[in-house]
C-alpha cells in the first residue's frame, strides 16, 4: 500500500534521514516518537507536502515521490483540527466535495453517510469556535472522509483532549477503522495510545527510524536503549552475558547475576517491564527463576497503580495496584523480595 524507500528529507532546521517502511492496506500504523523525533515530517512527506531530498515514496504499486499532493488521494486531519471558523459544520464537511464539483445530490448522500457515521447531525448548524474539542476532531475526520480518501493520515488527534474525551475519541477511532476498514497512518507521542490502536508501529527518534513492529514486537522485545525507554520499560540495565556452556543464561549487573531464557551473548543491556516483577514481603514459592531481596528507595504514586523501586543493586521497579501497596503497607527503607521469570528478560 505504502512503501517508503530511503526516504530522505532536510528541511534545514530539521533533517529526516534515510528512513524505509512498508505499510500494508487496512493497516492501522502509528508513527510513535517524542517531540521532534520528526513523525510530522514523515506524514507530510508521504502526502506530498515536502521536497524529497533522496530516496522514493510508492502509493498502491505506483511512484508518487514527485506527484502533487491533491493527486495522491489521502485525507489529513491535524492536531489543531484546521476548520474554517466561518462556516458552518455542513459546509466545512462538504467544502472539499464542492470544490471537486460533486452534484448537490451525491453530496448530501455523502453528508448523511458521514454525520451517520460519526454521530454529529446534531452539530451540522453549529460554527466550529462553538464545538468541545472531541466534537471539532470528529468534524475534522467527516471532512477528511468526504472525499474517499484511500488512505487517513491523523496527526496528534488525541494530545490536545482531556483524558475521558480522549478515550471516547480513541474508541470512535477504533471503530471507524473496524467499519472502513481503512488505511491510517497515525502519529502520536503517547505509548499507550500507540498500544491501544495501532496494528503496526514505526518509532521515529532524532529523524531517523529506531524500529518497527507489532505493538507486542515494541512493547516486549525492543532492540535498542532508544526504544525501551520510550515504550517505558523502566528497568534498562547494564551488563554482561556469562558463557556457561549446556547451562542458563546469565546476565550478570552490578555483581547480581540474573537467568535469563534467551539472548546473545554479545548483548550488554537487558530490559524488564515494571509490571513483570512481582513485590512480596516474603520469598515466593514459584516456578520463576529470579527472586531477589531489596530495599525500597522510592515510590511514585500514580493513583491506582504505583511504582516501587528496590535496590537489590541493581535498581528494579515494579508496577502495583494500589490493593497491594495498602495491603503490604510498603515504605521506602522496607525490605522486600521481587520475583520474575527468566522470560520477562529481554536482552539487546
């Protein structure tokens, strides 16, 4: 459907470099990265808003690196929702079915269509400056589908809205995609928005591209420091592999030595997810391969969850509900023991 080939892109300031992807149809891919890692500048590049400084940019088998944009029959909806303040939700649905010179009838067939789809007929008379910032994002998809774009490309469309808006809107997308079955190419700065919708994710940092995959792929086997950290792992920790022949894995950090299920032995970093690691105040009796007694040097409230961090050395952090913290009436300077299996190990 989309195949990025070396793409490259300098826009002085800000400089894309070298970056391939195949994004197939019906896909819904995100374009995950920290401010300024350059995922706007991707999206725009692939709907033709910038000069390409080298490389080629394919849509449905064909060489679009040089086609104009209006040519390339993608839809954009922006962070900022960009709808003209002086008209009406109607008319800013139908702007572009106008300016293709669609007949008066196809056009309130594709209106009813969109307003059905997207629930806003009630919103229809309304002037945008008028809309809740949830409202003026399902205005803004309406008028990216009215022209039956092939592909959707949304920039941001979550970050600006509170968190109960936030996810009414990341539902509705995910149901719009489930209906249309639609390509959409996201970008987001939020893991877990990435997680929740995305079927594919491409992680931009620093203008170039650190990883692709399944969320599962990111979320579970990162393969740099880069991506641990930002799909926020929280536990990246320094050392070596021990080579014991026919024996465990071993990886060895600040003299404590962890079994590991699989790994290379020239990997010098390992990641364990917080949520992995199970607090106690007393040793568990389970088939995991790791239990280790520390000290609590820090919490972090988070509300119903909190982190917990325990020196064993090294530093771990676990992830529990806040039942637990209560129950176990952890503080820092306790001692305790936290278990996880060599599988929860992920090695780079």
């Amino acid at each position: 459907m989309i195949d990025i080939k070396n793409l490259s892109v300098d826009l002085g300031e800000f400089v894309l470099k070298n970056v391939s992807l195949s994004i197939e149809e019906g896909d819904y891919y995100i374009i995950l990265g920290p401010t300024g890692a350059g995922k706007t500048v991707l999206l725009e590049s692939i709907a033709g808003l910038h000069p390409i400084t080298s490389g080629e940019i394919w849509l449905r088998g064909t060489n679009v690196t040089s086609l104009e944009p209006e040519k390339r029959n993608i839809g954009i909806v922006y962070q900022d929702h960009v709808l003209f303040p002086h008209l009406t939700v109607k008319d800013n649905i139908c702007f572009g079915l106008k300016i293709h010179k669609m007949k008066r009838e196809a056009i309130a067939g594709r209106l009813d269509w969109l307003v059905d789809l997207l629930g806003i007929s009630h919103l229809l008379h309304r002037k945008p400056t008028t809309l809740s910032g949830g409202e003026k994002q399902k205005v803004s998809l309406a008028r990216a589908l009215s022209t039956s774009p092939e592909i959707l490309m949304i920039d941001e469309p979550l970050s600006a809205l509170d968190p109960e808006t936030r996810e009414s809107v990341q539902q509705e997308l995910k149901q719009l995609h489930r209906k249309l079955g639609i390509t959409i190419v996201h970008v987001t700065h939020d893991f877990e928005e990435a997680l929740s919708l995305g079927t594919k994710i491409a992680v931009i940092g620093e203008g170039e591209l650190k990883q692709t995959g399944t969320p599962e792929d990111i979320f579970r086997r990162p393969d740099s420091e880069f991506v641990a950290r930002f799909a926020m792992a929280r536990n990246i920790i320094k050392g070596t592999v021990l080579e014991q022949p026919g024996q465990d894995i071993i990886f060895r950090s600040e003299g404590t030595d962890f079994v590991v299920a699989s790994g290379e032995k020239s990997s010098l970093t390992a990641s364990i997810r917080p949520e992995d690691i199970i607090i106690s105040l007393e040793p568990i009796h389970s088939s995991a391969r790791n239990c280790f007694r520390g000290t609590i040097t820090r919490i972090l409230d988070k509300g119903s969850i909190l982190y917990i961090t325990a020196g064993i050395p090294p530093e771990l952090t676990s992830l529990v509900t806040r039942h637990s913290f209560e129950e176990m009436e952890l503080k820092e300077g306790n001692q305790v023991y936290l278990t996880f299996k060599a599988s929860s190990i992920h090695l780079f």
